[in-house]
C-alpha cells in the first residue's frame, strides 16, 4: 500500500529515511510520498486543455 499526502509529515508515523523528490509516473524503494503539490495550467484556443504536473518526496515509513 503507498500512502500519500500533500503534508511533509505523515500523523503517527516516523520517516526513517528520505529518498528525494519524485515525479511523473513512478516511484522506486519507497512506500510513502508526502509533501505532494499539484499545479495545474490551461491551455489551448479557449482554454480547452488542462495540463497537470505533480511532486513530492518519496520516503520509507
């Protein structure tokens, strides 16, 4: 199970170890991602398309 989270901490848990910022479409030897941010941006005639873009750091709980 992977947890997520836009906090850089996760309640009840200690991080043992910090792997570093993570994006795109995997993430390798963790089992946790916090401090997640989500931008966002329209784009195209009339603004007809969404491009998104996520990150975080992937750490071991």
């Amino acid at each position: 199970m992977m947890i997520l989270s836009t906090t850089p901490t996760i309640e009840g848990r200690t991080i043992r170890e910090y792997k570093g910022v993570v994006t795109g479409e995997t993430i390798i030897g963790a089992n946790a991602v916090v401090g997640i941010d989500i931008d966002y941006e329209t784009l195209g005639q009339g603004n007809s398309m969404l491009m998104v873009a996520t990150s975080g750091t992937a750490v071991v709980i």
